[in-house]
C-alpha cells in the first residue's frame, strides 16, 4: 500500500462482471447436476484397486498442502486482525484503517459461513460414498438427503474456501494498487483452484463443491468492499476530471 492519508476515489465496478459472471456460473452448475461430470471426475482420482481415492493418504496433500497451508492463511488472518487494531494507534496505520478493517471482515465472513452451511446442506463426501468404497447413498445439492446415521459434512468445500477468502487482497487493493490487485486475484484464484484438486483426489469433495465456494468467497469479498470500501467519484469530481487542462 502507497502511503498517503487520503483514500482514494474508487475506480468504477462493472456490475455485469462482478454479479453477471457468478450468476452464470451457479446456473451452470445447476444445470451440471443434471450430469454425471462430478462423479467422472471424481472416477479419474479413485483407484478401484486400492480401494481409495489416489491421495487419501497422501502426506504432502494432508500434511503440507491442507494443514501447514491452512496454518498459513490463519497467520496471515491473524497479521490483518493486529493490523486493523493497530490502525487506531499508529500513525503509519491509520490511512488505512478501512482498508484493513474491510479485509478482517472479508476473511472472516468469507470462511465463517462454510461450517453453519454444511450443516445445513448435509451433502456426502465422495469417500464417504458407496460408488467409491463408503457406505453413503449419493444425492444431487437440490435433492432430498437419503436418511443415514451420519449426515454429510461436504457442501461447500472449506479448504477451497481457506484459498478463495483471498480475494479479499484484490477488493482491498483495487483502489490503491490496481496492477498489485490484478495479481492478488490471480493469487486467490490460482490457490483456491490448487486447494481445490488436492481435495478432489483425496475424495473429500466433487468439483462442484469448489466452484460455489468460489462464487460465494466472491460474492461475500465483493460485498464487504461495495459497503465499507467502495467510493465512486461524485458528479464534482467527474466533472473536473473531464475539464479540458488549460496550457
């Protein structure tokens, strides 16, 4: 972040773009449940030999790739909370005290929401499954849970989640450092995709799982910044800019 003492006036959002786009994409992926591609891909990451997703045991993708990772963005959640407290008392802070603020309640609005939804939505994991080993009955997100003694916990995918929240950094910036922000959103989205396979062939989640995660970490990041951030420039001030410069 620059340091300066005055926030910027917002660049415009094109609304067809930020809202158009998820749109989109959640209708395809209603009409995808009228498919098989979630349970195709999930076959290409099961090793009917073994009897097991191909890395269920994988010390890399359990212990590096979800856990340390993890370890990483909730330190990283942590440095935005001292930072947004600090920005009441430092001086050097305090410029960006919004900025700040708007992205503890990205990060956290945007992996809050995974648990209390999963609980509600109660869908299966792949593993959990009898087409891959489980014991489980598979149902599509609109449809009515089989009765079962262990309700799933799957839907939306939470690791995906751990790496979409990260589109916060690019609402923060956008203002500010429009070429930083541009790679901040091609950081969220390129982790949140690797997250996202490295769940896949554990079996712990369908491709589906991930890509509402994605539109939701969007659509709550895109949100916190339209309300707390977002300051397009007033009829005075488009006006100025538009005034001819006199030699």
């Amino acid at each position: 972040m620059v340091s300066t003492t005055a926030r910027p006036t917002s660049r415009p959002l094109n609304f067809w773009v930020c809202l158009g786009v998820p749109a989109v994409a959640a209708i395809v992926l209603l009409l995808l449940e009228l498919t098989d591609l979630d349970m195709a891909l999930a076959n290409r990451f099961y090793d009917p030999a073994a009897g097991a997703f191909v890395g269920r045991h994988s010390y890399f993708l359990e212990n590096i790739l979800h856990d340390r990772a993890k370890q990483v963005v909730i330190a990283f959640s942590v440095l935005a909370i001292f930072g947004f407290i600090g920005s009441f008392f430092m001086e050097k802070l305090k410029p960006f005290k919004r900025e700040l603020g708007c992205l503890v309640l990205s990060l956290a609005l945007a992996t809050s929401f995974v648990t209390p939804v999963k609980a509600v939505t109660a869908v299966q994991c792949p593993w959990s499954l009898e087409q891959f080993g489980g014991h489980e009955t598979y149902s599509e997100l609109l449809s009515p849970r089989p009765a079962t003694d262990k309700p799933g916990r799957c839907w939306p995918g939470g690791h995906a989640a751990t790496g979409f929240t990260l589109f916060a950094l690019f609402f923060v910036l956008r203002d500010r450092r429009p070429k930083l922000a541009r790679k901040a959103f091609v950081f969220a989205f390129a982790l949140g995709s690797v997250f996202s396979v490295s769940r896949m062939m554990q079996g712990a989640h369908f491709f589906s799982h991930n890509v509402w995660t994605a539109i939701f970490c969007w659509l709550i990041c895109l949100g916190a910044y339209y309300y707390v951030l977002y300051r397009p420039a007033s009829k005075a001030e488009r006006a100025t800019k538009a005034q001819p410069i006199s030699a």
